[in-house]
C-alpha cells in the first residue's frame, strides 16, 4: 500500500542533502462514530451557539479571544495569527546529533517515518547505518502544519524514524508527584527487585492489542451480519446545498414568501 | 463601402456601411444603430466603464452569421481605452473598455450590435460588483412565468435585507441583480449564495422553477442559472441592444410594472423595444444606477 506522504523535502547537516518524504508511522487505533438524529438517522453537525442569545452563531460573526482572566479576552484576528505562524519547512536542518538514550520518552510526542526519494536512496541507506552504529539521532527544528517542531531523526530497523519531540516547558512538572516522605528499607528494595526480575522479557508489541477496540469491532461485525445497516435520509440534489445557516435563514424567509402570498 | 467621417470629442471616426440593413425583417440600418447608441449612451456608458467588453458581432445583421471577439480588435484607435486581462488558461489577453462615447461609436460601428460585459471591474476581475440571477424560461415557459419568479425572488431576497434591481434580457428572460459593490465580495461567495437560493427555490416551487441546467429539466420551467455568477461569464449590459428579429433592449423595469405585467397574459409587453427604451430612460432616469453604488453584504455566508 502506497502511504500518502504528508510532507516531502530534503533531510540535511554539512555537506550531505537527502531528498525524503514523511509518512506517519502509527495511526491512533480508536473507533471513531458519527453522531446521528434517532428520527431519521441524519448525521448531525456541530454549530456554534450562543447562550446569551439563544441562537445559533453564522461563521462571520465569530471571532477569536484568548481568555486572560475570566470573562475577560484577547481579540486576535486570522491574519494576526498567520504573520506569527512560521513558513513551511523546505528542509529537516540537522543541527545537532545526540544520545537517544539521553531523551527521557516522556518528551516522544508523534512518531513519523521518512521514506528516501528519488536518487536518495544510497545516502538514505548510508545514514541509516552510521546512525545505527554510533547509536546517535539527530536533533532538528521542522515546520510541519502550522507548528514548528523539535524533532529526532533516528534509524529503526533498517530506516529513518522522525519523531516530533515535546518542548520542555510543555512537559508538567512532576515535582508534586514523587513523595519525598518515607523511608525506604533494603529489605523491601531487594524484593521488589526480585519480582521484576521474574517478569522480565523481551519487548513484544504484538502480544499486545487494544482490547476495547477489537470489542468493538467484533461487535460491529456481528451486528452488521445480523441486520442491514439503518439509512440517513436521502439528501437530493446536492446543487441545491449550501451553508447551513444560509440555508435555514432562507428557509425562514421562504416561509415568510409564501405566508404573504 | 460608403464611408462618413464624423468627428465626436474632437476624435475623428471612419464610420462605414451606415445604410445597411441590419435587422432586415424589422428595417434598422446601421445608422439607425449608432443612433440609438448615441441616445442612449448616457444611461449606458456608467455600465460599461471600466468592464471587459465582449463583442459580438453581426456584420452581415442579424438573419446571418455572428462572432463574438473578446479580445480588443488590434486595429482599435489608439484613443481607445484597454485593459489587459488573464483568461481562465493563464493566458494575458488585451480587451476594450467602453468608457466614452466615441469608444461606443467605434464599437457599434464595428456592428457590434449585443454588449456583454462581466460582473467585475477589469482592475478587480475576481470582485463581482453584484450577484446576478439568470432568469431563462425553458420550452413552454416565457417571460411570465420569468416574472413571477423574479417577483417571488425579490422577496426572498427582501428578507435578508437585500434589494435587488430587474430588467428584461430583451431575449425571453428575465435578469435580477443584487447589488453588493464591497471589495471583500469574490465569486465564491456570490456563486455559493444564488445556488443555496436556486435550490430553495426549486425545492419550494418545483413546477416553476429548476436550478438544474440540462434542456430535459427545463421543459414550462425557469431556469435559475446562478452559474453566470463567475468572472469568466458575461452579463448582456443593460440597455445593450439585443439581436433578435426586432431591435429589442436589455431594459430595466420597476417591481411594481413587473408585477403589473406579470398580471396581463401578453408576454410582448414584457419587451421593451429601441425608442421607447429612449424615451422611458430620459423620462424616468436610469433604474439601474443603484445596481452601480449600492453596498450590500451577503449575510450568513
């Protein structure tokens, strides 16, 4: 199966530059649903509403604020948010190569894979294995979507592995997690130890599956066998659609059209 | 060819073949043309200025072949006001702009008897000044049943605090026009507009009306093309002439005769014909004037 590539550029530090593509490397396994109308079986969708009106808010009437206190914002408009967002990334500048062990995973936020292109192949290969070897990764900054990024470039098995990293001040302290009390005796300690040791294996993803999800889905399955799926009612004529609030201010004043005629 | 030499604002034109006949079934020469163009220019020309012509031309009249030119003929008097524009292709494409009399002349003398002009300025060709509806009666229908549509259009519009302005295509249909002259408009905008109220209209009125363009749908229906809200499309100009047997005119009308007209079952009072489009235009000023400076926004886009 061809990944769709989401971003394509080149990978590069000193001298060497290596036309690649990003492809996600994992896709979040939940179970995702439509939210119907229990009538007719309509997917529903969401709007804006105002409570203090009691109405439902057109998209030209809404804005953005930050809220610095309560009930108190920041106005800030698109194009103010766009000249602070940063240009699209042409290039993965590696500017400093590091320990991977040193980076606690608590920092590991999306893992991505980047695939060589074109003419890329041998210095890919070649990158490949040097970092394997000297067990090194990367660190780049990276543009991707709107946000810029820190990453690590590192090899896995055989290829490049990109994974966007936290910035530190998005980690949470975890100064109020760790008791300070308490004594700890050696007695206890070496117990402890005792049993992990007895568990100890080698790292086997596969025995592992999310089992809510295979609940689901088997669940999916079998009521699909057991009973034609329910319809949304046929939408005719999608010509004829527009905005939905478009469409129901016309609707009201159609109603108003033919009341007065 | 017989040629006469005129000379309007101190520019001197070659006008050629005046004495031909031009709608022949009817008797309208090309001097009567450029008369009626002459007359009518004050009420025209505010609708022209400034906008991408596309001529279409009939130098045999209008029993015979036509042509349309959107490019400016490269033997335009140098005095001739143009514009360069993009085609949809990416192509640059030099075109007229009608904005004085003697361009108006030059043109008409060139036997361009129809003017269409886009719904956008050539300096903002992507900032339609207006929304426009299309009113064309399918077969079986006519300019009646054009009628009651626009009417029923006009207060639907109304309801959203929109005014809209209608005249005659001088053809079979009808066209309504919703000023909106704000810069921040874009065809987008108008395009997805006229079609939600296309839809709603063939929703609520289904033996009246379609919004749907092939012939088989169209059949005693109007046809509300929305399509035409796109800066690759051209409007008849108000008050252009039209090339029909008779010399017809694009002309604007007042809700309340439209309504009165609606009324009466004679469809051919529904055409306003060339001297009475001058006469009624300099007794009761140019109805199509709000069209050019009314601001109106588009709500709930």
């Amino acid at each position: 199966m061809a990944v769709q590539a989401i971003w394509s550029g080149t990978i590069s530090f000193s001298l060497v530059a290596i036309p690649v593509q990003l492809v996600k490397a994992a896709e979040p396994g939940r179970v995702s649903f439509r939210m119907l109308h229990s009538k007719d079986y309509s997917p529903l969708v969401r709007r804006m509403f105002c409570p203090e009106e009691d109405k439902m808010v057109p998209p030209d009437e809404i804005i953005r604020g930050y809220e610095i206190a309560p009930d108190k914002y920041i106005l800030i408009t698109d194009e103010e948010l766009e000249s602070v967002s940063p240009e699209r990334s042409r290039t993965i500048e590696i500017v400093e190569f590091i320990d991977m062990k040193e980076v606690d995973s608590i920092y590991y936020d999306h893992p991505y894979y980047l695939v060589p292109s074109k003419g890329g192949e041998k210095s890919y290969r070649l990158l490949v294995e040097v970092m394997r070897r000297t067990n090194k990764a990367g660190l780049a900054k990276f543009v991707l979507g709107e946000r810029e990024y820190l990453v690590a470039v590192k090899s896995t098995e055989g290829a490049l592995a990109l994974i966007t990293l936290h910035y530190s001040e998005e980690i949470l302290p975890d100064e109020d997690i760790s008791p300070k009390e308490g004594k700890i005796e050696a007695e206890e300690k070496s117990s402890i130890k005792k049993n992990i040791k007895k568990m100890i294996t080698d790292f086997n993803p596969e025995k592992y599956a999310d089992g809510r999800r295979k609940k689901i889905m088997d669940l999916l399955k079998k009521k699909a066998k057991e009973k034609a799926p329910v319809e949304a009612p046929e939408v005719e004529k999608k010509e004829g659609e527009g905005p939905a609030d478009l469409i129901a201010a016309l609707e009201e004043s159609m109603r108003k059209v033919k009341k007065n005629r | 060819m017989t040629r006469k030499v005129v000379e309007i604002a101190g520019r001197r034109l070659s006008l050629s073949n005046l004495e031909k006949d031009l709608y022949p079934s009817y008797g309208f020469t090309k001097a009567h043309i450029l008369e009626y163009y002459r007359r009518i220019a004050k009420f025209i020309l505010p609708h022209l200025k400034d906008r991408a012509l596309t001529l279409k031309r009939y130098p045999e009249g209008v029993e015979k072949d036509f042509f349309f030119e959107k490019r400016c003929p490269s033997h335009h008097p140098s005095w001739a006001k143009t514009a360069e524009v993009r085609r949809d292709n990416g192509e640059r494409m030099t075109v007229c702009l009608v904005n004085d009399l003697e361009t108006l002349i030059w043109v008409e003398n060139l036997a361009s008897l129809e003017l269409h002009v886009p719904l956008a300025r050539a300096s903002s060709p992507e900032t339609p000044d207006s929304m426009v509806f299309d009113l064309d009666p399918g077969d079986q229908a006519n300019v009646l049943n054009c009628a009651r549509v626009a009417l029923i259009l006009r207060d639907l519009l109304s309801n959203l605090r929109l005014t809209s302005y209608a005249k005659t295509s001088g053809k079979k249909g009808l066209h309504l026009y919703v000023p909106l002259n704000r810069k921040e408009t874009t065809f987008e905008n108008t395009k997805k507009f006229s079609k939600a109220v296309a839809g709603i209209m063939q929703k609520n009125y289904p033996d009246l009306v379609t919004a749907r363009m092939p012939k088989e749908y169209r059949k005693a229906k109007v046809f509300i093309n929305w399509s035409q809200n796109d800066s690759s499309k051209t409007m008849i100009c108000v008050y252009s002439l039209r090339a029909r047997e008779k010399p017809t005119v694009s002309f604007p009308l007042e809700w309340k005769e439209l309504k009165d007209l609606a009324r009466q079952d004679d469809p051919e009072k529904l055409q306003v014909m060339h001297s009475e489009a001058v006469s009624r235009a300099e007794k009761q000023g140019d109805l199509f004037r709000e069209v050019l400076v009314k601001k109106q926004k588009l709500p709930h886009l």
